[in-house]
C-alpha cells in the first residue's frame, strides 16, 4: 500500500526506492514537520541492515565500502535517518502485521 509521511507511524515497516534498489526500513521516532519549512517532513530515524566490508587499497590504506541490503526487519543492525520528502513508500506492515 502507498503510504505518505504523514501515514508513517513507530513500528511501520515501508519500502523506499533509492540509486535503482529498494531498501526496506523500520520507523524509530514519528515522523515531524520541518519548524521553518512545514511542506516538508525531517528526516525519520529508521532500522536498516548494512553491511560493511573493509579492504585494504594499492596503496596500503583501508577504505570501507558500505551497502545496504534489503532484508525484514529482524535482521535490521543499523539506525539511520532517512530523508523521505518527495519519495514513494510502500508500507509492508504496521503493527508487526502485513498490509
């Protein structure tokens, strides 16, 4: 089901779209309004699943190279804000169950 930020509640579980994947996300805090831009919502602090992966480069330094996964909110181990102005969410659950 298309939700709009204002729809988002703790505990929900959306779909977002972002650089041609999707990404799945758990809400942490209720979404709030901008105080000098009211059109616009803050960014939501959210549960996600990152992967990490350090590799050591020509030149003998470490760079870290991250990735998002999708994957259910079980296996989430990172909290990220996430900016959902002007993007399409697709809710999967609202209160641990499946919409």
């Amino acid at each position: 089901m298309l939700v709009k930020a204002e729809d988002l509640h703790v505990g929900d579980e959306f779909i977002s779209p972002s650089n041609g994947s999707l990404r799945c996300y758990k809400v942490v805090r209720q979404p709030q309004r901008m105080k000098k831009h009211p059109t616009r919502w803050s960014q939501v602090r959210c549960t996600t699943k990152v992967i990490v992966v350090t590799r050591t480069g020509w030149n003998g330094k470490l760079s870290n190279k991250t990735t998002y996964e999708f994957a259910p909110s079980e296996e989430h181990n990172k909290e990220v804000y996430v900016n959902i102005n002007y993007k399409d969410m697709w809710l999967i659950k609202r209160n641990g169950q499946r919409v």
